[in-house]
C-alpha cells in the first residue's frame, strides 16, 4: 500500500449557505416555518436569494464541514463534491480552498444551479433553513477516479447522498476502489429520516465495506427501529467494526470490535448552536484515527470539535480545532 | 452445591433512621449542618433523641435497605447486622421482619447502644443527618456461620463496614464460606470517602474475591483516582468481573466478562429525595442475578427499583417493587 496523501478523503453534497438575519414578519410574507429544515426547489432558491438581505455566504455542506474540521485540525482533508459553474459554485470553490481543503471535481454542465441552503436567523436565534440540493448529487463514476480514491488513508461518505441513484452508483465505484486500495471506509448516517428511508441498504453496508461507522443517538435507534440506546449500541456492536455513537450531552460511546469507550461531553460554557456538532465530531474522529491515535483519544478529539463549533453560531471552527487538541494534550 | 434459602444475605450496619420535621431555628440551635451526613457520639444521639418532635423510626442502613428492596422484589433476602437489646434495636428486628426480611443476628452485649440516624427535615425539603454508629460494626466471626453463609446464592458485604478492624475480619470470614460453598459475593463501594480510606484493600478485594462490583460514578472514579469516568470504566472492565457502576440522571453502565450495557434512567415524573437510590440499584440487579436474568435485565430491575425510591422522601419502596418489575415486562 502506497503512501496516501491526504488523511481523508470525503464525498458529500456541496451546499453554499446563505445566511442573512431577518425578522418574523419575512419568515410569514414568505410562508417560512420557523426552526426547520424544508427542501425547496430552485425558483423558490432564487427568490428567496433575490430578496434576502445583506446575505454572508459560505461553503457547507454535512461532509464538507468535517473535512474543513480535519483541515484545522491540521491534518490533509480532500472533498469530492458537484457544484455547477455559477458564481456559488465559485463562492464554495474558493472557500473551500482556503480552508485548505482539496477539491477539484469537474462542475456540473447545464442549467441546474449550485445548491444552496438560504438560512434565515429570526432575533429569537432560531435558524430557518431552505436547502435546495441543485446538481450537488450529480456525482458520477467519473469524479471517481481510482487514483484519487487511493490517495485518502480514509475514504468518508455521507449517508444523504443515498437518495439519488447516480449517486450511489458513483459511491458504490467509490468505495470499490478504496477497498481495492487497501483503504479504510467511513460513512455516517447523516440523519434519522434518511435512515427511515434506506435503512435496509445502509445495514448491508455496514455489514459489507464499511470500517467506521458514524451516528448520533437518534440515528442509530432509527437504524435498529428501538427507542433503547443499549439495544442500538448492542447491534453496532456486533459489527464488530469501528464506531462512534454521539448522545449530545451525554457524551459518545466509540467502539471497535475489542475496546469500547463511554466519554462524557466536554465541557461548553453556553451552547449557542448546535448545527454541525455532528460533523465536527467526525473530524476529530477521523483526523485522530488516520493519524493512528488509540480509539479513546480519536472519541476525545471529536468530543473537542465538537464543543467548538456548538458554542458559537456556525458549523465551522471558528478557531484552530489544533491548538485545541494540543491544549488538551492530545496531540 | 445445595439450593439456597435465599437469593442474597446482606451483611452492613443496622441503622434505625429516626425521623422529624423541623425548623430551621433548631437546626441552628442545635449546631446542625444542614443537607449533610454528620457522625455523631451516643450522647448527642441521645440528646437529639429527646429533642425531636413527633419522630418517626423506621429501620435502615445501605445494606439492610438493599435486602428490604429485594423483599419487594419477590426474593428471598437476609440481614446479618449488630443491634442492641435495646428499644432501638428491638424496632430495628421487628421492622425489618415485617418487611420480609430474614434476620436473626445475636443483639450485641454491653451499653453501647443500636445505631441509630437522627434526620430533621426542614420545610425546605432537605435532610441533615446524625448517625451514631453505636454497636453496628460489633460483628464477629461467630454471626457469620458457614451454614448461614451458604444458604444465600450471593453474599452482598457493604463496604462502610471497613472502618472497624473487629467487622472487617467477620467479613472476611463470610467471604470464605461463601467462596467454600460455591456462592458468589457482592460489594458496594459505599461512599467515595470511605474508597478513600481503603482504596488498597478494596482494590484488592476486587482483584480477589469479589464477583459483583457496585460503585456510583464518584465512587469509581474515587477507586482510581480519576476526574474521568471512561478511565474508571476501563478499568473496571479489565477486572472481568460483574459490575454495575450508576451514573444518576446519566443511567448506568452494567457489565461482565463478556458484555457492556449502556442503560438510560429510568424516567421518573419527579425527583423528591434520592436517598437510597444506590441501595435499590443494588437490590434490583441482585435479584434479577440471584435469578439467573440476562445482565441488561438485572440492570433494568435496579433502575426501576431506583426510580421508584427517588420518586417519594424515604429510602425504601412505596409500592409493590415486583408488581413495577412485572408491569416493565422484566419478570
């Protein structure tokens, strides 16, 4: 097995976010509920772009967002993504560079637009999200190369993706060649609905190619249809295979088939924002097991991701998750 | 191995809690720290004895409590304990059999009279305590004959009774019977001062003798010296013994050589007093164990059991602990 030269590599939707503060009244005038995430289409993203206010915009995205966390972790993350040509999908280009993340998949031809996720803050701090997905699962075999697989210690999918056929066609060509390359497969459960959705599908990839399993509490009650945490746990765990099962405030349980570890949240003086908590959490994860670290420390450095990114408003670090994890002694 | 009489035999200090409700001026004027657990000699015990209004005496004791629960259960539970041939200790015998409990430890000779709780509730709902020791800890070698021993599927030794030198080699003694007889034994932590003092004894113990480990969270973590309760976790494992560790509103974590169940808390409507919650823990998982049930059920049964106690004042069931175990669909 070759060197590799990133830790991870992880494929996802690529989403532009467009956050602007707003007031109750453009929340009704535009028949927005307050606090939810609704998929919309792409004349409702639009307009709502059109007349949004003094919009900030910036790269995002669940899988995307984990490979920005590994970046200021300081390790070597790549994102395989679609965006189409149009000044968003610049916008999330550029920012995904300077975040220090690779990306170089081709974008997408013809008129269906970047996706974009229009996110309306209420003064009460409530989030309001309109994702139109746009060309993001337009991903293809092509964007898979076997090289650019194999370059990645880590290959790390996103259980939304499933939802479209040509993209989990490309997975599936994906994760063939990261096995065919001696490489470890990650892949998170994205979310409850979508495990509702494929839930059969996901359970034969965990017993299949899957090393590294990531799902929060919901999810994975979801995934084994319980409302017990212990049965959940007691199915992951006859995997046999790597796992981090987060519980919000009551920490996370990380596994293997010989270790299991029950770590408490770290500490955070306020929770401003809960949004992305998830996806840091596997940055931690993932950059401390690409790195080799015991299973214990790479369930902490998620644990620290994590408490960042939920104690402001955002789902990216807003400082470096490294100093951190030094701070921590755990690097 | 002979079939048992008795599911457990418990060995611990017989306390009788004398209870009253009271004023905060008499808190003050009798130099009582409120919401705390003082150890008092047998002429306050005496003095606040007389004091009180209107007291209400009720046998306890960690131990004593835990084979109460056990009764409630439908199991068939024993005390060894020291009593005086006094008025107390005669309310300790008579309570305690009432409860359907097996116990006939020969009454201590001498003056020094039965343990005894002295607990003044003020309006505010909270609890001081005044324990006087008395001749709890006056047990010998002779209170624990091999027949006795022998005729309980597990012994459960509760670790308060470390401080004396005289209960600590009749404890010892019990240990060897049982382990002669084929019987398991059972030993809660206590109380994280009480690790304090014996951490290199009971340390040893578990590394011995012991099957069956019950330790709160602090307690755990007191063991081996921690600020983190995965640490004391793994370390608990690596015994390979039967544990049980509780974690209050974080649930429980039970396991053995072979399994680890991550247990939710049992909802409970309101929390009025959580006395006494570690006590039906125990009292819960040891009868489901003395029955042969599946380790997750033994860990089900002790938070019900402990659910039920913190939901009214008092360290002993209200209700029926086998008709709430039943209606779960655990027994």
């Amino acid at each position: 097995m070759q060197d590799a030269k990133y830790d991870v590599l992880g494929i996802g939707h690529a989403i532009v976010d467009v956050l602007a503060q707003t007031t109750d009244a453009f929340l009704t005038e535009h028949g927005i509920a307050k606090g939810t995430m609704t998929l919309v289409d792409g004349f409702r993203a639009e307009t709502l772009g059109r007349t949004m206010k003094n919009p900030i915009e910036a790269s995002g995205g669940s899988c995307a967002n984990t490979m920005v966390g590994i970046a200021s972790l300081g390790g070597k993350a790549a994102f395989i993504g679609k965006v189409n040509d149009d000044r968003l999908g610049q916008a999330f280009g550029e920012d995904i560079h300077k975040a220090g993340v690779g990306f170089d998949t081709a974008p997408a031809k013809g008129n269906v637009a970047t996706a974009s996720s229009h996110i309306l803050i209420t003064p009460d701090g409530q989030r309001s999200m309109n994702t139109y997905l746009g060309c993001a699962a337009a991903l293809t075999a092509a964007d898979m190369t076997a090289a650019k697989i194999a370059a990645a210690k880590v290959l790390y999918v996103e259980g939304y993706l499933w939802d479209t056929d040509g993209a989990k066609a490309a997975i599936r060509t994906a994760i063939a060649h990261a096995k065919a390359a001696g490489r470890k497969v990650a892949f998170t459960l994205s979310d409850p609905f979508c495990v509702g959705r494929w839930r059969d599908e996901f359970k034969a990839l965990l017993e299949g190619d899957v090393d590294i399993l990531f799902a929060n509490e919901a999810e994975a009650k979801a995934l084994y249809e319980t409302e017990s945490f212990d049965d959940a746990f007691q199915a992951i765990r006859k995997l046999g295979r790597t796992a981090a099962i987060t519980r919000s405030a009551h920490g996370a349980v990380v596994l293997d088939a010989r270790h299991v570890h029950i770590l408490d949240a770290e500490p955070v003086d306020r929770v401003e924002d809960t949004t992305g908590a998830g996806d840091q959490y596997a940055a931690g994860f993932l950059f401390g097991h690409a790195r080799g670290l015991p299973l214990a420390t790479c369930g902490r450095l998620g644990g620290i991701a994590a408490a960042e990114v939920i104690s402001h408003v955002g789902p990216r670090p807003h400082v470096s998750l490294k100093s951190l994890a030094a701070k921590a002694g755990l690097i």
